[in-house]
C-alpha cells in the first residue's frame, strides 16, 4: 500500500506546580516510539509528538517534543489536520495544577492543598473530528481492564483499542489485548514493544484499506 501520514503520541506529560516540580507519571514512551520505528521501516511518513523521555528520537521520523498536556494537544490537533491515521500512545496527565507558580514554593510544615482541573482529552477531541481518519487508542488500565476500555474505544471514537497495564511500564517487553470496534477482543502472545509495534502496524493497514 502507498505510503500513510501517520501521527503517534508517546509518553508522558509533565503539569508544573511551580518551577521545579510536577505531577507525572511514569510513562517511559518505548510503545509509542517503537511503533514510530515501525511505522517508518514499512515505508509511512511518520510525525512523533513525545512527551519527556530518555529515548533517542528515531532517525527518519519527525519529532516534536511537548511537555504538558496542553502542549502536547496544540502539536497533535496540527498534526492531526494533515494525517492519514493517528495512534494515541501517551500517558497524558488527566490533572493540571489550577494556578503555576512563578518560582519554586519553599517547603512549608504543613499540609499544602493543590487544587487540580483536568486536562484536554486529546483522543476524544479528534475523535470527534476525525472524519475519514483511523485512529487508534490506547488504555492503561489495572483492574475491570476490558471494560474500561470498551468505554473509552466508544468515548474516543477509535476504530480500535489497546489494552495494557503495569507490568508493560519501562518494560522492553509487551503485553496487550486488542479490539477492533464491532469485533471480538484478541489476547495477543507477549513480545518485543517492537514486535508487537509489528503486528499493530499489520493491524492499522488492514483496516485503513477496508471498503469504507
């Protein structure tokens, strides 16, 4: 098949409580730049939006690196205008701190109070502009995983969703369940982030040339 204009997200994102400090998660971005990887070596032009990790950008792919979870919406709502098909790898942070601080807060002997407002839910906000554009997401989920992820295959209007959990975080090895909507869930062998990067490219070909 020719070439597709993929866009994947990858790994965390960072809300800043003040200068220095944060809430995170720990994402280490290894899905989503493997399937980056993947999408590259079989021929499809690839924008990577990543959060922050310690991994090399891949050769050949073009990367654009965000931090917060607004950051991060701004580059793929872009991204997303001149796409063919898009896979939501990251981890986004769900809160934000209400009010930044300009300079890092000294430590005080007391309970300190942050209030938290939730962020932009970037897969369901281009979900519901996709249009002719297959998207894939994905849930990280550590208990009733199924059907916290069929909710959010609906939510996110994606034409299919990936199921992992904790034991996948930092890992170099994967293992997932998948579900392609109208389908039947698939327990996929556990492998290589890169081979099952393999496998879900197979995936997003077949069904991006399936009859409209």
């Amino acid at each position: 098949m020719a070439g597709l204009r993929i866009l994947i997200t990858a790994g965390p994102t960072r809300e800043h409580l003040d200068t220095v400090r944060f809430i995170s998660n720990p994402s280490s971005g290894k899905m989503g730049y493997a399937l980056a990887e993947a999408a590259r070596d079989r021929g499809h032009r690839v924008t990577l939006v990543s959060g922050p990790v310690v991994l090399d950008p891949p050769a050949g792919v073009r990367v654009i690196r965000v931090t917060s979870a607004a950051e991060m919406a701004a580059a793929s709502r872009k991204g997303f205008a001149a796409c063919d098909v898009a896979i939501f790898t990251a981890a986004v942070s769900d809160y934000r701190p209400v009010r930044r601080l300009p300079r890092k807060a000294p430590k005080r002997k007391r309970a300190v109070t942050v209030r938290l407002e939730p962020t932009e839910d970037i897969a369901a906000a281009l979900g519901r502009a996709k249009g002719t554009r297959l998207t894939v997401a994905f849930a990280f989920e550590d208990h009733d995983g199924r059907a916290h992820a069929e909710a959010k295959m609906l939510d996110k209007n994606a034409d299919a969703i990936v199921l992992n959990g904790p034991a996948n975080v930092g890992s170099d090895r994967a293992k997932v369940e998948v579900l392609v909507r109208g389908g039947r869930w698939q327990r996929w062998p556990a492998g290589g982030k890169r081979q099952i990067a393999e496998r879900l490219m197979q995936l997003v070909e077949r069904l991006h040339s399936r009859p409209a």
